[in-house]
C-alpha cells in the first residue's frame, strides 16, 4: 500500500486563501483517485505561504480490472448502426458475441477495462486538480498560460512504499514533477530532496519551514503568551488575526514591543484599528491599566541579533502611523469641543448621492424621522433628534478619514467630548448597526431610533429614485439595510406600521413595493429560523402585514401550531372545506356566506359542528384581538374533531337544495374563522 | 541567479544615494535605464514605457524614476511622510522571469536591506488602475512591517489581456530611503551626501514648492479652466484615434503615443479637479470611465500598431 505525497511550491499564496485551497486539494485529489477506482486510508493536507501540500497514506496500488457488458443493436440492424456501436465501444466486429434475445439475435460487446497502476491515475488526477484548481482569483505569469494564483515554480509528486519512493511522471507547461523542494526563503534556501510525507515534514522543519498551519497557529499563540506573561500583560484574543498570521509566515517568532507612553491616551480602538489592520499587530493589554500598551509582531525570520532589527523597525513604522493618529485625535477633540459645526458644514460639501442630495440633506432627513419614530421606541423625541444630527459627524473627523472602519466608534467620542448626553453619543457609535445577521442589535430606545431612521431614509430613498437592487446588483448595500430594520424592529418589539412611517421618510417611496420587498427579507430571515415560507405567505396575506412584530407572532404560532398532527389534520379539514366551498361557489356563481341554520342540521355531527362553531368564533376573535396568537390557533384546532365528523357524516352536495346550500353556509363559517388567522389557502401539504 | 548577498555593501547616506544604487543594480540586470515621462503623472506605471510597453508581445526591459504628483496628498511639506510631489522608481520586465522575486529582493540588498537581518514579506495586494483598465495580481514587500514596493503581475491592461505577462515592480522611494536612512521626517532627509560642499536636505530641495502646490492644488487651481482643459485632451485624444491611419505623404503612421498623452493628460486633470473638491462620488465614476475609455483606445491602436510591424518584419 503506497503513499502519496504532493507539494505544489509556488510564491507566496494569499494568507486567506490557504484554507480553502487545503480543502479543495484534498478534495479534488482523493475524489479523482476514489473515482478511477483506487482507494486510501487517510489524507492530510497542509499548506505554508510557499507551498500546498497534500499526503495521502495506504493508497491501493492499482486501480481493479473491470468487465461491462454492452448490448448493442441486432444482427441484421443496417451497418450503420453497428459501426456507431463498434466506434463507442473501441472493439472490432469479431470481438463482439452474438446473443439469442426473444426478438432475435443481437450484437453484444463485452468491454473489459484492465486496472491501472496508481502512478498513471495520480498523475492524471493531480494535472486536473491543478489546471481546474478553484483559485478566488488566478494568474498567469511569463510566457506561460498556466494559471495559479501566483507563479508555480515546482511540484513533488511521490509514491513511496517500503522498497522505495518514486516520482509520479508527469510535466504541466514545462514544470516537471520531482522529489525536490526547498525551505524557508532566507534560512534555508537550498534544494531538499525528499523520499516520503515523513521526510519531507522533519527535513523542513530543519530548514525553518512549519508545514502544519495549526502548528504554526499554536506556537504563535502559546510564544505571544509568554512574551505578555513575562511583562504582566495578557494578549487580546484575535483568531482571525491569528489564522491570517500564520498564513504569513513559515517560521513563526513573535516579538515583543511596547507603545510609546505619548500614544497611550490615544482611544484602545484606534491603537486596535492601526496595529491589527495595518501591521497585523497583536494588542497587548495591560490587566493593571486596563490599557493597550504593546503589541507583538511575528517576524518570518530568526536573525542574529534577535530579531532587534525587526522590531526596531516595526516600532518605527507603528510610531509614524500612531503620531499621525494622535496628531488626528488631538485635531479632532478641539473642533469636538467646539461643537463640531465645521463638520456639520463640510457634509453640505460631500455628496451621498446625486439625486439623494448631500450628507447634510441625508441628516437632516433623518433627524426629522428619528423624532417620529422616537414616541414608537420609547425614545425622547428631542434626544432622537439631537443624536440624529450628530451621528454622522464623525465622518468629517480626521481620524476617520484616516481609518474609515472607526466610524461610529470615533462619533461617539466626540460627541461626549462635546459635551453631549450618554444616549447621544451611544447613538453615534451604534446607529449603524446591525451590520450583519449575527451583528448585535442596539436596544436603547435612542439609538434604536437614529438606527431605523438611518436605514428607513436610504431604503425609502433609493426606492423613491428607482435604484432598487437587482439580482445579485445590490450596491448600496439595501437589503442589508431592510434585514436591519427587520431585526432591530422584532428584537425590539417595536410596534409599527411601516408602511406609514415609509411615507413619513419619503412620500414620493412606492410603500407598497418597498412593503413586498420587505417581506421578501423577512422571509429570508424568518427561514433561518425555521419558518416555512408558505406560512409566511398565508399571513402575509391578512390585514396588519406591515406590523412586523405582529406578522412574526402570527406566523410563529401558526407554525408551532402546523408542527403537530392536530395542526395537519386541521389544515386538511379547513382546505377541504375552502376547496368544497370554491367549487360550489364557480359552479353557482355566488358566494355562500348568508350564515347558516342550525334548524336544517340533520345530524348530531351537523349539530355538533354549529355548536363547536358558536363556541370557536367568539373565542379566535377575541384571542385575535388580544394578539394571542396562540390561544386563537388553539380556538381553531378545537374545531378539528367536529369538521372530522362533519365530513365524514354528512354529505353536501345533497339533491335537497335547501340542505345543501345550508351546509355551504356552514363550510363558509369554517372559512371564516380560518380567515381571522391566516389564509390556509396558501399554506402546502 | 544573482543572490542577495552578492549586493551588500556599505549602506547609503543619502537620498540620491538610494536612487543611484538602484539604477546601478538594476542595469546590471540588463534593463534599460530610462528617464522619466516629461508629462504630469500620479504614478510610474502611466509611464509610456510601462502601460504601453506591457502591452502585445515584444519583450521589454526597463527601469526608472517617475516623479509622480498626487494633487490630494499635499499637507503643505509638514507632514512627515506625505507629499503632493514624490518619486516613484519604476521596473518592468516582460516576460515576468521567473526569478523575478529573487532579483528583487537583490534589490533591496543593494541599498542596504538586508534580508538575513530584516523581516522581508510578501503580502497580498491585488493591483487595479480603474483608469488604465489595468488589473494585476502580486503583493505590497512589507520590510520590518512597512510597505517598501509594490510588486504585480500584469494581467490586463488597457482591457488587453497580457501575452507575455509584465512583471511590474515600484519603489516608493521616499519612504523606502526615509527607512534605510533612518530618518522620520522627509523633509529631514539628505538629498546629497551630508558631507557636500554644499549638503542639502530634500526640505531644501522641495519645501517650498509643497507649501506652494499644496495652496494651488487646494485652493487656486481655477476649476472651470481645469475642467474645459479636461474636455479638450479628451477632444484631443478621440481626435488623434480617429484620424486616418496615412500621413499627408500616403505613409502608415497611426498614433498612438500622442494620443496616450492626451489620456494621461485628462487623468492629471481629473486628480487636479479632485483635490479641489469639485467632483461629487457619483461624478468621480463617471470622469473615471471617461479616462479609461481613453486609454482602452490608445491601447488597442498601439497593438494593431505593434501587430502591423511585428507581420511587416516577418515578411521581410
């Protein structure tokens, strides 16, 4: 049982796309040899900034001999049709063997497909995966029209069992596959020639290469550690730094350094900010201070003088980045103090969109909308608008012009530097929010207000200039913004007709489309959590839609309700009746609701029914008015037995007409109080 | 293949020093040493030598200083390592060899970066210039954590994909010198050998002029003559593309060369009118399409141009 051992060395692959291309190596190389009839024990793949690997241990030695029988036409079938057999099966007309066959004598073919060694189905496979590799984005390099996501330079491809290792033959555009790699770029840069995954794995660790990335992911967190621990500092945990870091580097050494004590009043945000994003800096805090006071780097190098250099000059860099923010803090701070009317006044200047207006249109709008939603959150209307005036200020500032992704954060510093009450300046920091499905959804009563202002004024105003998204076109980012709204409204509670407040952001908006589009998000989101979507639809269909808090609570029971075999059989029984009744009602021309007497009930079933009815009705309209959507599914589903029984004993469509428009009436009762919960019409199964 | 060690030496002392070394070392890599594009440019990539050369099949080697000019990045000299006017030094091999990185990083050996001793990285940086219709994959070298070049792979430009691919390096050269000089604000930095009979520091050399841009660019460039200066290289440009292919004398000369002039001219505009905040983000998209558009035409005629030679030269 041989292994296999690939390596694809190339220069230096983007950190975020090792992951995946771990999988897919893996995947496209163990699929294509179990397709071709080999199998494995186990396979493993690895990569470094230079090189994706792969190891595939106790791969059959071949693939196994396979026999396929194949009919073809008859004997006498014209010529041309046992040429095309023959021209599919590769054989010649004396290989074939005449059959008896009920309808005559027939051609068949039997094609016997000899195994192949592992070596011709690796080679096979492995120039597939590499030609089709699924790079995010790839290259093309030289003269060559190979494409990798950065040049290839060399490939191992070996089979090794325990006489001996051998290399797969095979060239792709001039690049042969071999036995030979090399290690770390600076420390050891020489050729490596290798005989297994073993091999290779221990001979690269000796020329300063960590293959295995969880490897490289441990050492750097369990070195950062110890450099924090040593000065009392612990590090702030940050795993997806950690991957990208170690996506970077083949021989990982963390370094230590400190934040010069002049930055050390500058926002922890902002130390965050510049050493994560720009220099893939760890933060490291100070317990004692609660502060950020160093960081720790990972160098790719291990150098004669410990790395001195290295951190010398990283120091430097951050020093350059941290004096230009604090010289943006400073500057920000004074014009925060003096109320920020020079920023006010620049956002008349930046244009959100041609025909939206300026920055300083957009506020206003918002403003004005913030006080009306305000009484709708529990918010004080004057704060709502206040915060709306300022929440966006920070975009003048010139720190976040500097770093865009502190936008909020930096507001609602100034804003408390300018003196401005909590709920003000929370507003600034959170009225962006949520960002994304799993985004925390702000629950003061003022930010939540400034927050569906926000979104509701871009949403009514794109829609009032007809720049809806399209397809997979949504540039400004609107149904994120709808999904926004959706959450902050049912986190919340926030009851609210929304296409009134459409109007009042916008009364040029089409409400009703911007509505459907709505619920179109909503049942996305609602999806997620395990709502069928033709629930949605059967409650989307009744009055009050544009409540959302009411609409999910109608469609939540409904689904709990419609989860039990009472609710499915109830579904059926009401279908039933609306089905019998919209038949009847084609074929009369009119619509049975005139109500129906319990006089002309033949049956205790009939009887039954009536009763169970007088009893339901009062109590769904009550539940429905109450909002208990619960008790007033409960108020249908106790109608379940008594439509049962009524079905079963008694027929409609009778000859006595009295009687049988007195039973539609009747199904037209049941119609109706399905009706006060949702439009079972639309609902499946 | 030339390793890093083979360029060590005594580490440069001056601004020019930097540049020198560079020239030198990248001579000796057989490139042509060319001088920079005599027109207003926001980076050395705009450089005929590189957005026209990189483009059909001739192979081409070339390597030089850009001074490069962007309008917003003026601070009036005092910002430690902003500037409206900085230099870039440029190299552009086609075919990309494939020994590219390695002789790189002999490169920064030449000026005194030492890779055993300094933290020399490869990090991922896609290049796009929405105004070239260029686009290419490479990284930003990152030394000590600081961006010291830019390093891309052609793919497209002008809209033409890339036979041979280019392989495009750029030196940000004040910052890089700043950093192997050790200096932290460039106007601090010696331009010349400190030890001169005249010593001048690049404060000496540009101080003023940035001080002097920085209110031009910012506060003077009259607008309404920068935008119908806009309308006419555009003019210029379309006008130059749709002439006819034969001179007065009935000779085949089309032009692509002037006409990418006018292309590179609207470009400067465009950042001129930009840095006086005149053009709107929805406006800014528009001017960007208008200059692409620009440069796709210069593009195409330069290789059907190139193509008509290459064919003349194979039938003789």
């Amino acid at each position: 049982m041989p292994d296999l051992l690939i390596e694809l060395f190339s220069e230096e692959i983007p950190a975020r796309m090792q992951a995946p291309a771990r999988e897919d190596l893996k995947k496209r190389v163990t699929d294509g040899l179990v397709e071709a009839g080999l199998t494995y024990r186990s396979a493993g793949a690895f990569s470094t900034p230079r090189r994706l690997a792969l190891a595939v241990e106790g791969l059959t030695a071949e693939s196994p001999t396979t026999r396929e029988e194949r009919k073809g036409p008859r004997i006498d079938a014209p010529d041309a049709a046992l040429e095309g057999f023959l021209r599919s099966t590769g054989l010649t007309r004396e290989q074939l063997q005449a059959r008896d066959e009920k309808k005559g004598q027939v051609w068949f073919a039997v094609v016997t497909k000899p195994g192949r060694p592992a070596a011709q189905i690796v080679a096979e496979v492995l120039e597939r995966t590499i030609r089709d590799f699924p790079w995010p984005k790839s290259m093309r390099w030289g003269s060559g029209s190979l494409r990798w996501v950065r040049p290839l330079h060399s490939i191992i491809c070996l089979l090794s069992d325990e006489s001996g290792s051998t290399v797969v033959p095979l060239e792709i555009e001039g690049i042969r596959a071999g036995a030979t790699t090399r290690g770390h770029r600076f420390m050891a840069p020489d050729q490596i020639t290798v005989s297994g995954f073993d091999d290779y794995a221990a001979k690269l660790r000796r020329a300063r290469v960590m293959l295995d990335p969880a490897e490289r992911e441990a050492a750097i967190r369990q070195e950062a550690a110890n450099l924090a621990f040593a000065r009392g500092w612990e590090i702030v945990p940050d795993e997806g730094l950690l991957s990208e870091v170690a996506g970077l580097v083949e021989w990982p050494v963390p370094l230590m350094g400190t934040i010069e004590d002049r930055f050390l009043s500058l926002p922890p945000e902002v130390l965050q900010t510049s050493m994560k994003e720009h220099q893939k800096f760890f933060s490291a805090r100070n317990p004692k201070t609660g502060r950020i006071e160093g960081f720790v780097t990972v160098a790719n190098i291990e150098t004669p003088d410990q790395g001195d250099t290295i951190l010398k000059g990283n120091q430097r860099v951050l020093a350059a980045r941290l004096s230009d923010a604090a010289f943006f803090w400073d500057n920000d701070l004074r014009e925060a103090k003096a109320g920020m009317a020079d920023w006010a006044d620049g956002l008349r200047a930046v244009t959100f969109q041609s025909k939206l207006g300026s920055q300083a249109d957009r506020i206003a709008r918002i403003a004005a909308l913030s006080r009306e939603i305000a009484p709708l959150v529990g918010a004080d209307p004057d704060q709502a608008e206040q915060a709306a005036r300022v929440a966006k200020l920070d975009l003048r500032s010139a720190m976040v012009g500097e770093f865009p992704e502190l936008q909020g954060t930096m507001g609602r510093y100034y804003a408390l530097a300018a003196g401005l009450p909590e709920p003000v300046a929370d507003a600034a920091r959170d009225h962006y929010s949520p960002l994304g499905p799993s985004d925390a959804v702000p629950s003061a009563p003022v930010s939540v207000a400034v927050a569906l202002a926000d979104k509701l004024d871009t949403l009514a105003g794109f829609w009032a200039i007809d720049e809806k998204p399209t397809g997979s076109k949504d540039p400004f980012a609107l149904r994120r913004a709808a999904l926004g709204v959706i959450r902050l409204v049912l986190v919340n509670g926030v009851r609210a007709n929304l296409g009134q407040t459409f109007a009042k952001a916008r009364s040029d908006a089409d409400a009703a489309d911007l509505l459907a589009f709505f619920h179109d998000r909503l049942k996305v989101h609602l999806r997620d959590q395990g709502i069928r979507h033709d629930i949605i639809d059967a409650v989307q269909a009744m009055p009050g839609s544009d409540d959302l808090v009411l609409l999910v609570n109608r469609a939540t029971a409904l689904n709990d309700a419609l989860k039990t075999e009472d609710g499915t059989n109830l579904l059926l029984g009401l279908k039933r009746a609306g089905n019998i009744l919209a038949q009847a009602e084609d074929k009369d021309g009119l619509e049975y609701s005139f109500g129906a007497d319990p006089k002309f009930a033949e049956t205790d079933q009939e009887r039954a029914l009536f009763a169970a009815l007088d009893q339901a009705e009062p109590a769904i309209r009550e539940a429905v008015r109450l909002e208990d959507f619960q008790a007033a599914t409960q108020g249908i589903a106790s109608l379940r037995a008594p439509i049962d029984g009524f079905f079963e004993a008694v027929q409609i469509n009778t000859d006595n007409q009295i009687l049988r428009r007195n039973r539609l009436n009747l199904l037209s009762r049941i119609r109706e109080a399905g009706r006060l919960i949702a439009d079972f019409n639309r609902i499946e199964g | 293949m030339t390793s890093p060690k083979d360029h060590q030496q005594a580490k440069p002392v001056c601004f020019q020093d930097v540049i020198l070394r560079l020239q030198s070392y990248w001579a000796g890599q057989g490139c042509a040493v060319l001088q920079p594009y005599d027109m207003e440019v926001g980076a050395g990539t705009f450089h005929p030598a590189t957005t026209l050369r990189s483009l059909g099949q001739r192979p081409w080697a070339a390597a030089y200083v850009q001074p490069s000019r962007r309008p917003t990045d003026g601070r009036y000299g005092e910002n430690p390592n902003r500037l409206q006017h900085y230099y870039q030094y440029q190299v552009i091999i086609k075919p990309s060899p494939p020994n590219l990185q390695q002789l790189y990083l002999g490169s920064l050996a030449a000026i005194g970066l030492d890779p055993m001793i300094h933290d020399v990285r490869f990090v991922e940086d896609d290049w796009e210039s929405p105004t070239l219709g260029a686009w290419g994959l490479g990284w930003e070298v990152w030394c000590d954590g600081m961006e010291v070049s830019q390093f891309t792979y052609f793919q497209q430009v002008g809209g033409h994909d890339c036979r041979p691919v280019s392989g495009e390096l750029t030196y940000g050269l004040e910052r890089l010198a700043m950093y192997v000089l050790g200096v932290e604000h460039v106007m601090d930095m010696p331009f010349n050998p400190p030890g001169s009979p005249i010593p001048l520091r690049y404060g000496d050399v540009f101080r003023q002029a940035e001080r002097e841009y920085s209110r031009w660019n910012f506060e003077q460039a009259d607008t309404d003559m920068l935008l119908q200066h806009f309308k006419d290289a555009e003019a210029e440009c379309d006008r130059i593309l749709s002439a006819a292919d034969t001179d007065s004398a009935g000779r085949r000369i089309p032009m692509a060369h002037p006409a990418y002039d006018q292309a590179i001219k609207a470009s400067h505009l465009f950042n001129l009118l930009d840095a006086r905040g005149v053009i709107s983000v929805t406006e800014r998209q528009a001017y960007i399409g208008r200059v692409r558009a620009l440069a796709k035409r210069c593009a195409d005629l330069f290789v059907t141009t190139e193509a008509a030679v290459l064919q003349a030269e194979d039938a003789a």
